[in-house]
C-alpha cells in the first residue's frame, strides 16, 4: 500500500466518521469509517519506514562494473 492509498483510506474513512448520517441495521458506519483512518495512517506510517529503508529520499546510488573479455 502507498502513501496515496493511504490518504484516500484516511480521507474516505474521515468521511463515513463525520460527514455520513446513515444507519443500518447492525452496521456501524462510523465504526466503520475509524478503521478506516487507522489502517491509512499504519499504511502511510509503513509507507515511510519502508521508503527510508530503501533509500527512497537518500540519494544512493548503485554503480555496477562489467568487464570486457
């Protein structure tokens, strides 16, 4: 998951919390929407752990040597 699929979950999951007044039977949409927020921001938490480790925003830069027979 990105950085951008985590927005939108947060972004979507912010919307069935606070701006949604439907009800269902059984269904907490509210609920629903919180999971939503906490799973964007462990993916956007994940996003950036993983990009620091890889050398995302380091500038490393990999040089390969190939020898000529």
């Amino acid at each position: 998951m990105g950085i951008g699929v985590s927005i939108l979950l947060i972004a979507v999951g912010a919307i069935l919390t606070w701006a949604v007044h439907f009800h269902l039977g059984g269904v907490s949409i509210h609920l629903i929407g919180v999971i939503l927020m906490v799973v964007g921001a462990i993916g956007i938490l994940l996003s950036l752990i993983f990009w620091s480790s890889w050398g995302g925003a380091t500038g490393r830069r990999r040089t390969v040597v190939q020898d000529e027979y």
